[in-house]
C-alpha cells in the first residue's frame, strides 16, 4: 500500500530536524502529529468506524526518527509491532522513540500515544547492511 502524501510529524524535540546520531550514541527524540479526518489512507478503512491503519502509525515512527538523521535513505527492520488501543482520525499522537546506535546499524523503539493513552509500541532497526534475500 503506498501513500498518496507522505506523513510528516509536526513538532520535534529536542534536537533539530536532520541531526545525525553519533557513534556510539542513545538520545529520545519526540513528536507530535493528529491525524485529519480526510487523510487519504483513511478511505475504506473500516467503512463507518475510521480508524488510522497500523501503517501508518510505523510511518510515523520512521518519519521521526529519520528527522533526527537516522535511517532516512535506508531500508529498515519492522522487529515488533504491538497495537494496544484504536487511533481515531482527530486524535493527537505523540511519539517518543529511543534511538541507539549498536554494532551493526541502529535501533529505534517507540511509544505511541493517542489522546493521552498507549496506541502502540514499535521498534524499528536500521542495520548497517540489510540482508540479501537472494542468499537464503
């Protein structure tokens, strides 16, 4: 499924958009974005009762981090994906997202929130090297 506008965080903190993780650093970087009612990754998704689709909740966290300088010109690692409670359009989400670097790449874990409540944890690696799928 591909967007027909990318997401994009609206708030930032602490850091500037583009900084670049250091090695060996961990920092926690937060943002916060609500979703509009007419997002077009919306339409059809459960008819009567719209709801943001997981998707684009893992979006988020990638956007956000890759504002910090990680990962935004790579491929990444979905390592775990927990939805805990519905995200309704109108809703603010607020992201805080742990960014360490480790041998081999780096690794983002995420909180979501919706309103004040847990939405979803997500954690996100970006290794230094992604596997090729040709050799297995």
């Amino acid at each position: 499924m591909m967007l027909e506008e990318p997401l994009s965080i609206a708030e930032l903190s602490p850091g500037r958009r583009g900084a670049v993780v250091p090695p060996p650093a961990e920092k926690t970087v937060r943002g916060s974005v609500t979703v509009a009612d007419g997002a077009p990754f919306l339409r059809g998704h459960v008819p009567g009762f719209p709801l943001v689709p997981g998707f684009a909740l893992v979006q988020y966290v990638h956007d956000l981090v890759s504002a910090h300088g990680v990962g935004s010109d790579q491929g990444f690692v979905l390592k775990k994906a927990r939805f805990l409670s519905p995200v309704r359009p109108g809703e603010e989400l607020v992201i805080e997202a742990r960014i360490e670097r480790r041998d081999g790449g780096v690794r983002a874990t995420a909180s979501v929130s919706a309103d004040a409540r847990p939405a979803a944890r997500i954690a996100l690696e970006f290794p230094s090297r992604l596997p090729d799928l040709e050799d297995e």
